[in-house]
C-alpha cells in the first residue's frame, strides 16, 4: 500500500454549524449525477462520508450491495454508523482511512464516490489514482466539489465579498482548493482517466427559511468553528472582522430579494473494461 501523503487540514472541523449543513445533503440534492448508474448488487466506498447521510441513502439504493463510508475522524463515523442503524440499513459500515492511501486492495469497489472532499485534500491527483485503484473495471469514480469563485449571490454585500475572499484565503493557506470544482475535470484526465462525463450542479438559496438557515451557519461558521480559529490563528482576520463578517450574513438573510447559488462541478469516470 502506499503510504499517507495528507498535507491539508480539513478547513471546516466539525462544529455544529458544519454539522448543520452536511446533515442536510441526501443523494438527490448531493449526488444525482451519480444515481442513474447505481445497480442494486453495487459495492460502494463513500469516501469523506461525515455524518453519513449521503452514505445512508446510497445504500438504501443498493440493497443487495454493501456501503462503506470513510472519513479520517473517528468521532464523526459514530454519528455517521448511528444514521444507518436508525434508518434500519445493515448493508453499511463505516472506518477511518486517508483518501491519498486507501486500506484496500485494488479492482474491490464497483463504484468510488467523494463528495466536496478534493477541495480539502493535500494531493486531489494522488487521491483520485487511489479511488481509481480500489475501483473495479467497469465502475465508476465520481466526485463533486463545490467552486467558491463561482458562487454568486443577491443583492451586492461587501460583507460578504469579504466573506468570499477570507474564506478562499484561509482554505489555501490550510493546503486545499477552494476552486475545486472547475479543476475536477483536469485533475481526472491528470490522474489517467479517459471516460469522463463533466456535468454540474447547483444548490439554490432563495425562500425566508433557506436564507436564514445558509446565513446562520455561515454566520455561525465564521466565529465558533475550526475555520474561524484558522482565520484568526493564520493571521487572516480579527476577530472583530470575523464579527462583521457574521453581521453581513445575517444582514443578507433579511433581504426578501435575497438569493444564493452555490455552484459545483461533477465528474463521473468510467473505469476501463
């Protein structure tokens, strides 16, 4: 096996606000560029699976298949394992692993799925001949990132164009790639990779109840989690930027012509016969 090469620090950690956002995703809002190639016999890895919601639901779409979803913190698999049982799924289980040196042998995964996790790695090309080694022939890679130059809001903030670029600052400075989504395609073909199907996706911000909840953990996000301990730490804001960074936030959600988009790029590869 080769050995570990992470270099990045995981720029959100896993405070509540981050929680808030990643136990929202499901398959249909977070990987619906993948579900039309999923088989019920499928055996999938889910790789920076967190809480595991993403993970449950793929494999409630396999059931006679088996899921394994890895992440590189131990605690966040307890909650992750604890979803999968509560939704009464026993073709799941869940270990810790490091996506540049994955604890399997090559050809054991027909399908290899990592969602906004190569924008936080150390080596996003290593990482995905890694995916590209455990997947059986004939299966698939895919991965989604989010690209945060690309995300655009309404009405214009200062605040938050603040927000974008301390945000971009701070997840460069930890190691990782906060434009991920745009270079997902390159990265693939740079990893060896020639059946590649580029699509993207979008998450859309817009009602009262979506402005306040995307706001309030951003908001929250931007003073209490691990991001604002690395802004403030790296020398990237004060914690009085770090405040009004919030306010703009929160200010935004009030907007009744406020609107949000996140944009990402996917990428689903097909591995040789």
């Amino acid at each position: 096996m080769p050995h570990a090469r992470e270099t990045a620090v995981y720029t959100h950690g896993h405070h509540e606000s981050v929680l808030r956002s990643h136990t929202w995703r499901t398959a249909e809002n977070s990987a619906a560029y993948l579900l039309r190639a999923l088989k019920p016999h499928m055996r999938i890895l889910d790789i920076g699976c967190g809480p595991g919601t993403v993970t449950a639901d793929l494999a409630a779409l396999v059931p006679d298949g088996h899921v394994t979803g890895l992440d590189r913190e131990p605690g966040i698999l307890e909650r992750a394992s604890a979803v999968a049982e509560e939704r009464g799924l026993t073709n799941a289980d869940f270990v810790t692993g490091d996506v540049h040196a994955l604890d399997f042998p090559d050809d054991t995964f027909c399908v290899v799925h990592a969602h906004q996790v190569l924008q936080h790695v150390g080596d996003p090309v290593a990482a995905l001949r890694e995916m590209r080694r455990v997947t059986k022939p004939g299966g698939y890679v895919a991965v989604r990132d989010a690209d945060y130059a690309a995300m655009t809001w309404y009405p214009g903030s200062a605040g938050l164009d603040d927000w974008l670029g301390l945000y971009r600052r701070v997840a460069r400075a930890n190691g990782g790639e906060p434009d991920a989504g745009r270079r997902l395609k390159a990265w693939v073909l740079e990893a060896g990779f020639t059946d590649v199907t580029a699509t993207t996706g979008t998450w859309t911000y817009s009602t009262a109840e979506e402005r306040a909840w995307w706001s309030g953990l951003w908001a929250d996000r931007t003073v209490a989690s691990a991001y604002a301990e690395r802004a403030v730490a790296g020398g990237h804001a004060t914690r009085a930027e770090l405040q009004a960074v919030a306010a703009a936030w929160r200010e935004w959600s009030t907007r009744e012509d406020g609107w949000f988009a996140v944009l990402h790029g996917e990428i689903l590869c097909r591995e040789d016969v």
